[in-house]
C-alpha cells in the first residue's frame, strides 16, 4: 500500500474531525466510511491520485488532496 497517499487522506480527516472505518483495500484504493460528528458518509480514496470521494449517488463528490491533506484544485 502506498503510504504517502494515505498520509493525505488521514490528515484530511483530522482537518474535519472526522474518523476514518476502513472497509476494504486493493492495490489502488481505500474505502469504508468517514464518521463525522453528526453523521457518517461512504467513501473512496484513490491513493496514487489522491482523489477523495465522498458519498454515494447524486450527492457524491471528489476532491484533490495535497500532501498535507487540504483540498487543492
């Protein structure tokens, strides 16, 4: 597993006080649930690209992470 992708997605994590339930892992990505506060929400993190995507359906949503886990563009 590359490590440096997943430094990424735990410091995004610890931005938004969330906590992070791993569910599965290949090669290529991880996948689980975020756990906020006020409500859990599915995700998937591509660790090479460092590509977050939350949610599922209509409402999902990507986002770049950077090396020290803050949305880029």
């Amino acid at each position: 597993m590359k490590t440096q992708g997943m430094k990424s997605l735990v410091l995004w994590c610890r931005w938004h006080d969330a906590r992070l339930r791993l569910q599965g892992r290949d090669g290529e990505a991880v996948w689980g649930e975020l756990a906020f506060n006020d409500r859990t929400e599915r995700f998937r993190y591509e660790l090479g690209a460092r590509r977050l995507t939350i949610g599922a359906g209509e409402g999902q949503r990507a986002v770049q992470l950077d090396d020290m886990g803050v949305e880029s563009d």
